[in-house]
C-alpha cells in the first residue's frame, strides 16, 4: 500500500481557496454523453466502514476493480467510514482515483497522503532544450476524455491546461487529475506540458505537478522577468524536497503590451527558459482592438516576442489560430509565422497538428542547401577540417546547425528519406583552414 500514498506537501498549499466545509463531498461528470470519466460522491459518515455503491457501463469486466480501488483510495486518505457512490462512464484507474480524491477533499477531509497509482515507465521520458516545439496541443485539465489519444496526433508537446480551459470551481479538481495522468497517461513522445494559473494558484500548481515528472510549465501572462523566477525558485524547492534531478523547462508566455515590451528580459529570466509564446487573445483585448486573421494589429507585438526571444537564445512561439473548421487560414497564418520566424504554434485541436507540421516543413531550396552543407561539412569532419566554403560563402558553425535541424525537420515530415546523402548530388566544396575552438578558422 506504501507505493499508493506520498506524503502531502505543506498544508497551506491545498485548496486554500477552499471555504466551507460539508461533509459530502462531489467530483467528476456523469449523464448520457459524458465518456472516459466518472462521477464520485462522498458522505463522510461516523460509523459503518465503508459502503461502496457502483453503477459503471463496464461493470460486468471490471466492477470489483473498481470498487477495490475505491477501497484502496479511501484506506490511502484516510476515510474509515464513509458512503462513496460511483457513477463510471469509462474512466480509467487514473481519472477514477483523482475523482475520488478530489470528492473526499470536498468533504472538508484533510488527508495525511495522496493517493498515487504507480509511475508508468512510459511517463518517465525526459525532455531537451532544443527539441522541436512546432506544435502543442492544449487538453482540458478536467477533461480526461481528451488525454489517452492526445499522443496518437503527432504534437511535438501536449498541454495539460490548468489555467483558462479550466472553470474556477474545478481548479482543484483539474489539479488532481493533471497530476494522476502525468503518471499514467503515454503520450507517445509528445513532451508533456504544464500550463498553470497566475500568481499564487500558479505556484500551488507546480506542488501537484512537478514531483511527476512533466517536462515543461507554461506561465501565462507574464509582464516582467520576476514572475519567472518566482516559478523557477519554486520549482527548485518542490524538487530539492522530493529528491528530483531532472529538469524542468519554462515557456513564458506574453499576453499584454506590458509583456510584449519586456520580452527580452522575460526570455532571459532563467536557465530553463527554452521558448518564448505570445498569446493574442489576451493582447488584443489589452490594447484595447480586436483580432483578425490579417493580424496587422499584432504584428509589433509578435516581432517583440520574435526578436526578444531570438536575443535570448530561445525558440519564439507563435498563437494558437482559433477557427478550427478554417485550415487554409491555418496554413497561410504558419507561413507568416514562420516568415517572421516563429518556429511554433499552439494548436487547439488535433486536426491543427499536421497542417502545422507541414507548413513549417522546409521548402524544396531550403532542403537542397541544406543536403549540401551538411555533406560538406561531415566530409571536412572526415578529413580533420573544421572550415567549409561553399563557392564564396563560408560555412560557420551555425549554419551547419540550422542545416542539420532542416534536414532532420524534412526526414520527419516525409520530404527526405533515411538514405537521402546517396541520393544527394555531393557538391564541390572547398575544403579549407582548420577546426578551432570555437568552430570557426584561424
């Protein structure tokens, strides 16, 4: 039973927002057109152990798992006697355990533990600074019908949404199920993504969720470079406190006029800054105008990310593009993204991913100069070289970088195969000077 409970952290950081306290305690949806959740409702009682009510569509195969569970979960947070009825539409053991944990803390019930469902080693992947962050999908924190095949579509990140997908009331129910499907949920190489609350409800995020291994946490509308590191310090002490090693990256995300000027100085607040998004919604509103698709009213705002980001070594993130039905509108606002040089997008339905793929896919010249300077440089390489010229240009260390991402982009999207350097028409480079410590010549 030890491997189902954690110690919790510090008191204050549950539920403050928490103000009365009854003794039923409700969580979840139920209702002919809910699927892949449940409904839990707890009646603390002061006698009687625990009666155990279950009606589940897949009763017939998995009702004493179920209810055994339920069991399980109550002995983990402490409730010795108590009515939990169960209305299950499908949900997985992760979704069902965070309803009822979340059901039993309504009760006003403070456990001493959580209750934890053993790590997944499918959910122990760790993520890379510079990882392709063409696409992110955003999930529903209380959504758990959209988690299991978020994976399946091909994002390069999946966004688990704690801040505006999410109603007030269900912040702590979004918050115990994100955490669950961190430890459960495959996502099939997506790197796994956090977006938490502003402020306060932002850091008392990041204790549900960092000691499970997510990759990444997204700030929303962030204004100045002290909003990151308060997120960074805190992330620090959560994993000094739980013995974690692994690092957590960080995407600010600029959402005003405020943010948008300060860019820079957002994308350099931290080490584990790897991107910079804009989100336009929220800018747009600020300025005080609205958004459309030509964009004009946010093209200074979206070169402030570009550049404040490029500045601090970061990939810039470009907006989520809201008319899901509109996919030619989608494809020709990637290529202005990417011609203004955004490298990703956020996406906010599956069928967004590969259009977005796609059209920050390289072109036919890009990959044809890329094939030539990645072959000529590891022919230098061959022979202890580390300059190439190719005609008057010399190739430097960068470029061969921006070449080889090209050409791994195109592999993965279809455009090169795996043997494309015996299909490459080798060029005639001139092979000159020598390797220095810096990459560049003497």
């Amino acid at each position: 039973m030890e491997e189902l409970a954690r110690a919790r952290p510090e008191r204050s950081t549950f539920f403050p927002e928490r103000l009365s306290m009854p003794t039923i305690g409700k969580a979840g949806k139920k209702g002919p057109r809910v699927r892949s959740d449940c409904h839990v409702a707890v009646e603390m009682q002061s006698s009687g152990g625990l009666q155990i009510h279950l009606k589940s569509k897949v009763a017939g195969m998995f009702g004493e798992r179920i209810r055994t569970l339920m069991q399980q979960g109550c002995e983990v947070l402490g409730v010795q006697h108590a009515v939990v009825t169960v209305d299950d539409m499908g949900a997985l053991p992760f979704a069902l355990a965070a309803r009822l944990e979340t059901a039993i803390r309504r009760t006003g019930h403070e456990p001493e533990a959580e209750f934890l469902l053993p790590m997944s080693d499918r959910c122990c992947r760790e993520s890379h600074r510079d990882r392709l962050r063409r696409s992110r999908l955003y999930l529903p924190g209380n959504e758990p019908k959209f988690y299991v095949n978020a994976g399946l579509h091909g994002p390069d990140g999946v966004i688990l949404d704690l801040e505006d997908s999410v109603a007030p009331t269900e912040k702590d129910a979004a918050r115990c199920l994100v955490r669950n499907a961190l430890r459960a949920v495959c996502f099939y190489g997506a790197e796994r993504m956090v977006r938490i609350n502003q402020g306060a409800g932002g850091l008392t995020d990041l204790d549900w969720v960092i000691p499970h291994n997510v990759n990444l946490v997204l700030i929303p509308k962030v204004e100045e470079a002290s909003e990151v590191t308060a997120v960074a310090q805190r992330i620090t002490e959560i994993q000094e406190r739980v013995g974690l090693e692994t690092s957590v990256y960080l995407m600010p995300i600029v959402e005003s006029a405020k943010g948008a000027w300060n860019a820079l100085e957002i994308g350099s607040a931290h080490a584990n800054v790897v991107a910079l998004a804009i989100g336009l919604e929220d800018y747009t509103a600020d300025i005080g105008t609205q958004r459309t698709k030509l964009g004009t009213e946010s093209f200074w705002a979206r070169a402030q990310v570009v550049n404040g980001a490029k500045a601090a070594g970061v990939q810039p993130i470009d907006t989520v593009f809201s008319d899901v039905t509109d996919i030619v509108g989608l494809r020709d606002s990637v290529l202005e993204a990417k011609s203004l040089g955004f490298v990703g997008k956020g996406c906010i339905h599956p069928r967004q991913i590969q259009v977005v793929h796609q059209a920050f896919a390289p072109d036919e010249t890009e990959i044809k100069k890329a094939r030539e300077i990645v072959i000529a440089f590891e022919a230098a390489e061959a022979q202890g070289l580390g300059v190439v010229s190719l005609g008057s240009k010399m190739i430097d260390a960068p470029v061969v970088k921006r070449a080889q991402t090209t050409v791994e982009i195109a592999m993965m999207v279809g455009l090169l195969g795996a043997d494309w350097r015996d299909e490459a028409d080798k060029p005639g480079a001139r092979l000159d000077g020598k390797l220095t410590e810096n990459g560049g010549e003497e």
